[in-house]
C-alpha cells in the first residue's frame, strides 16, 4: 500500500468527503511513487493501486487515513484550473498527477472537529 504524507487542512477535506481528488506535484519521485509504466517506458494511468494511507504527521499517534482511489493519473491542462473544493488551481500547459477519491475507508487518531 502507498503511504503519502498530507497537510491537516486536506486531510480535513478528505475526511469531511469535501475534496475528491488529492493533486502531486509530478516530480520523480511521485511518478515512481504513484504511477505505472507502460509498454514504451512511459508513466501512465496507475488502475491496480486501489488503497493509499495518507498520514498527517510523523508520530505513531499521528492522524491517519485509508483512501479507495479510482485511479492516479498524470494530467496535463489544456485550460486553467481553479479548484477551491480541492485546494487546487493551475494554468494551462502546467502537468500534476491527480489522485482521485472514490470513498475514506478507515480513519484513526482523528477527530473531527
């Protein structure tokens, strides 16, 4: 399973099911991270990793989530983007890897408040 670190007002998002799509910056480490290769050694579409555990915090008591996911893709924006619900905006030609939320499905050390 993929762990991701997340800031405390997305994991609130998340978790209140508000934002639906959790957006990485498409550095190296991400696109191994999170995405697949295809047949030409291209990252593409990652449909096989289906959970990720998104922790806020580095302590064992730490708030942390389990996340089904769709899927992760690598998208490039033909337009610019603005996305309050997913703290996310973006201008057009600007690439980002989008993780897309379908349901939380177990939260731990977490309140909401």
């Amino acid at each position: 399973m993929i762990t991701l670190q997340i800031k405390r007002k997305y994991f609130d998002a998340i978790a209140k099911g508000t934002k639906k799509i959790e957006w990485r910056a498409p550095s190296k480490y991400n696109k191994r991270l999170l995405l697949k290769k295809n047949e030409e050694g291209l990252y593409c579409k990652n449909e096989i990793d289906k959970e990720i555990q998104l922790i806020n915090g580095r302590s064992n008591n730490s708030p942390r989530m389990i996340i089904q996911v769709s899927r992760i893709e690598p998208l490039k924006f033909i337009r610019d983007i603005d996305e309050p619900e997913n703290f996310f905006k973006a201008p057009i030609g600007a690439t980002s890897i989008g993780i897309f939320i379908e349901k939380v499905l177990s939260v731990e050390n977490y309140s909401l408040e």
